[in-house]
C-alpha cells in the first residue's frame, strides 16, 4: 500500500513569517512528486512537477525541493502572506501505478 | 493552465435518489479522467480512472454499480451516485490530464462538488 504523509496537519503563522512543510513518500519506483495549492472554493492548483532527486523548484516566494532516494519533499514559502493561506497538497506519482496518491495536506492559515 | 470545470458545486437529494456529477476540460482534450472523493481531513481518495471510450477501473472498496462513471468523449466525464443515501454524502472532485500528463501524472482539477444525501 502506498502512503504519502504531510506534516504538519495544520499550521498558523503571522504575515511576513517563513514556513516550510515536509512531504514523505515511498523511494522506491518514483515517477514524479507533485505540489498541488488548494484554495477553499477553488479548484487544485498545481505548484511544481518535480521528476529528478535533488530537484530545487521556484516560483516566487515559493520552493520546493526533493529528494528521491529518502523520499522526501519539502515546500518552503518566503515572507508569508494571507493570500497564501491554502491546504497544500502533496501527491506521489509511481509508473507502476499511473495514477497520484495524495497526502493529506498541510492546512496553512496566514494571520496578518 | 488548462481548465477542468465541475458541476453542480453543491447539490442536495433525498436519499433513495441518483444524482449526476459533471466534469469537463474546455480547452483540452482529457484522455484520462479521475475521480476522487474526500472525507473531512483525510486525503483525496481515488475512486476510479476513466479513460476515453473505456470502462472506469475502479479502486479496490468502490462499488461501481453505485459510482457509474462515463467518459464518452475527450472533454466529458460524468459520475453518478446512483440511490444515494447518507453515507455517501462528500466532497468528490474530478482531474483529468491529457496524453503529456501520463508521464509525469500532471492533473486538472475541478471544482469540486459537494454532496449532501438527507
């Protein structure tokens, strides 16, 4: 069975704050490691696709990096903004499987 | 990015009634579509994968005399909870990818629909 965990659950933070999430999941048959924003209301954003071990993405004050051999990811957000309050989610694509299993996201809430 | 859309947001039966969820790619055509259902804080569970012109595979638990899923054409994938009761009020939510996303897994997803069986 194939399990991808998040920590933390949740996570409160005042505006301006650095934050990051971890994302862990099986090492062996890895095809990519997916970030995923989900606003309420909205629909699943996709953040980064990452496919190599040591990975580093960016997009904005956004970054994610990955590490396949220990199977691990983490998520960092710079400067934190309220507009950043979202659950993010990380999902795990194995070959074998050709389909995402998800985790259960990180529940991020920005106070300003 | 491509655009998935799904209807209804919302949508409240009683319980013995069928209910019918759509979701659509409007600017690309989804070779494969996903259906997901969500429990409070627990992850989106995969139901079922649908590619086009095919029957759904469904996940191990998922009753698919209960979840019909269709996926007659490239932008189209409808899931209908057929008889519905109150346990199986959630949250389900539709992805689809087109034929690059089969290699790296990159989902589309819908809004999402909120289910409530009285």
């Amino acid at each position: 069975i194939l399990n991808v965990e998040q920590s933390p659950q949740s996570l409160h933070v005042q505006e301006g704050d650095s934050t990051n999430f971890t994302c862990s999941f099986p090492s062996s048959n890895f095809y990519a490691l997916h970030w995923y924003r989900w606003e309420t209301a909205k629909s699943p954003e996709a953040l980064f696709v990452m496919t190599l071990n040591g990975d580093e993405k960016k997009k904005g004050r956004i970054s994610a990096t990955l590490n396949t051999k220990e199977g691990y990811s983490y998520l960092y957000i710079k400067g934190s903004q309220p507009e950043d309050s979202a659950t993010y989610l990380c999902a795990f694509f194995s070959g074998g499987y050709n389909k995402l299993i998800f985790g259960a996201g990180t529940r991020l809430a920005v106070h300003p | 990015g491509a655009v998935v859309s799904q209807h209804p947001s919302w949508v409240i039966c009683k319980s013995g009634t069928s209910v019918k969820i759509e979701c659509r790619s409007l600017d690309f055509q989804a070779t494969t579509m996903f259906w997901y259902r969500q429990f409070p804080k627990q992850s989106l569970m995969l139901m079922a994968t649908s590619n086009e012109g095919s029957k759904a595979t469904y996940e191990q638990g998922v009753e698919k005399d209960k979840f019909l899923i269709n996926h007659a054409s490239l932008t189209l994938s409808t899931l209908t909870v057929t008889s519905a009761h109150p346990e199986d009020s959630s949250f389900y939510i539709c992805s689809a990818r087109d034929w690059q996303g089969a290699n790296t897994g990159e989902l589309f997803f819908g809004e999402g629909s909120r289910l409530t069986v009285l």
